[in-house]
C-alpha cells in the first residue's frame, strides 16, 4: 500500500518574561528572588511521522507495542518561581539554599494502554506470541506537572588545609490534574500524585538526594578525599536506599607532576542481580491506575521487577604534567 504524507501547519505565539531580583543586605549575605515562564515545543517524531511496532522479544517482555504519533499535541508551557540566599561564614565556607516551585501546563507525557478493536485483532495476526501483552504508546498533554522541592549546599575549598562540601536535595514531582476519561481504554501507568522517577514504597515519597565530602589538601598539589553519595528511595536500582562511598589520593611522584588514585563505589556495595545489561521492564516498578467503562470501581494496580545493580567498585589512576 501507498503512504501519502498529509501536512499540517501550526504557529504559537508566546510571550515568555523573566524576572530577577538580587538583594545584599551585608557584604557576606545575599538574598535572591526570581520568577520566569517558559514553552517547549515537541519533537517532531511525536507528533508526526509512520507509526512504529515494537514486536514481541525478550528484551521487552514479550510484549507488543504500536507506538503512534500525536498531530494534535500542545506545547508546554512553564511557570517557574526561586527563593534563594548565599551566607558567607566565618570560616570561609560558603552556605547556599534555595525553594523552588514549578508547574509545567500540558505537560508531555507517554501514555500505554491496552490495544483495543482493529489495531488489536491486527496485533494477533501479526504477533500471536506477545505473552506481555498487546499495548499502544502514544504521546499526551496532561493539565499540569508539578515540580517543587529544597536544594542545600556548603562548601569550603581552602587551598591548604581541611575542606568539606555537602550538597542535598529533596524534590517532589509529579503528574496532576488527570482527566479520567483517559483511564476508560484500561490502566495507565500515569497516576495523579504519583512521584516520577523510581518507586519503593508510596507513590508520594519524594525524590531524595545528598553528597558529602571531607578533603584535606596539602602542599605541591596534594589532596585527600573521602565522600559519600546518598540516593534516597526514587533511584536508579528501583531498590531501597543506598550510600555509595569514594576516595581520592594524590600526591606528587616528581616535580609538577601528581599522581591521583581515585576509587568510587569503595566498599563495593552490590544490587539487584548480577552485572549483566539491563533489559526494558526487567528494572523497574510500575503503579497503574485504571476504571471500568462506566467510569466506575478505579483502583490502583502494581508490578514489582528485579532489581538494577549499581556499578562496581573501579579504580582510576591519572598522571598529570603540569605546565
């Protein structure tokens, strides 16, 4: 069969202000305020273009997904608002904090349900082995994502001496205002309130985050270090909790050149289960949400998968020449 290319030609006019405010009451404090709106446009690729099959393989679970363009999608569009401060402290470490609300309108989101009608009995005559499932992916404009949270840091990088450096971050993000009409063609991973990202445990623990370091730097270049690296319960192992730990050693083996010896993942912490690659859906946990068709008896539905290792422990050693 032919394929004819059908154009379609769209504009949007945006008016985008950003406003600063910087305010120094002392000479070791400063106060920052700012608010700023924002559009994005979608890629190409989803809203136009032939409609892709996945076919049913190891590598997605058995399952069979058409994935369609969406001519009619909305661009984004974002309001952005930042409440921050910088204190200089007596020892000359440097403290930082900032709030921040975000709320992106017609927010993109991918969209899987259970293929229905003629595209399904398509499906069946083409792929009567999908065990996964039959699905079709398509790209959606939900009302809002909201996006807000605290970020902290503080630092002190002498160039001899003891130093230290923290930095955390907690964020929640999320999916709102969900007309539920899109639930009546079976269950969708998008859930109001439900926090993107990983998930252990409820769909409204927050995205957690924090580094911390102690360092000692000494003279002709010399520096110790030892960090630690936080990931709360949203991580990429889809796992509970984890610290990874890391060390530096550098020191000089001739006249302006050091030898580093860095270590991450020191302990050599492991996850899931084994180093082999990962698979789609092999690593991850999913929440659907879903209705009859009537509307009526929606409920929530989850599915737990094995989880993603994190990376070994690896040793770099660097020889630098300084000039």
């Amino acid at each position: 069969a032919s394929v004819a290319l059908v154009h379609v030609g769209k504009t949007r006019v945006n008016y985008d202000p950003h406003v600063g405010v910087l305010f120094r009451p002392s000479r070791d404090l400063a106060l920052r305020r700012s608010v700023g709106s924002s559009i994005t446009m979608p890629y190409a690729s989803v809203i136009s273009g032939i409609d892709r099959v996945d076919l049913p393989n190891g590598a997605n679970s058995l399952t069979y997904t058409l994935t369609q363009a969406n001519p009619d999608l909305l661009p984004e569009t974002q309001m952005s608002y930042d409440l921050g401060g910088d204190l200089r402290l007596h020892d000359g470490g440097l403290l930082s904090a900032d709030v921040y609300n975000i709320t992106v309108f017609n927010a993109f989101a991918a969209n899987t349900v259970p293929l229905t009608g003629t595209a399904l009995a398509t499906a069946l005559s083409v792929a009567p082995g999908a065990a996964g499932g039959y699905f079709i992916n398509r790209t959606i404009n939900v009302a809002q994502l909201r996006a807000y949270g605290v970020e902290l840091s503080i630092a002190k990088n002498p160039l001899l001496g003891f130093g230290y450096r923290f930095t955390g971050s907690l964020q929640r993000a999320y999916f709102d205002k969900i007309p539920q009409s899109i639930y009546l063609a079976g269950q969708s991973s998008l859930v109001a309130g439900k926090q993107l990202d990983g998930l252990n445990g409820s769909i409204s623990v927050p995205y957690a985050k924090a580094y911390g370091e102690v360092r000692w730097a000494l003279p002709a270049d010399g520096l110790i270090t030892f960090g630690a690296d936080y990931e709360g319960n949203n991580n990429s192992t889809y796992g509970p909790p984890l610290t990874l730990f890391n060390g530096t050693l550098r020191f000089p083996i001739a006249r302006g050149v050091p030898l580093q010896i860095a270590v991450d993942n020191l302990f050599n912490l492991n996850t899931g289960s084994g180093l082999g690659r990962a698979l789609q859906n092999q690593g991850s946990q999913s929440v659907r949400f879903g209705c009859n068709a009537s509307g009526a008896n929606c409920s929530y539905s989850g599915s737990g998968k094995s989880l993603q290792f994190v990376y070994p422990r690896n040793v770099r050693v660097q020889i630098t020449k300084r000039i």
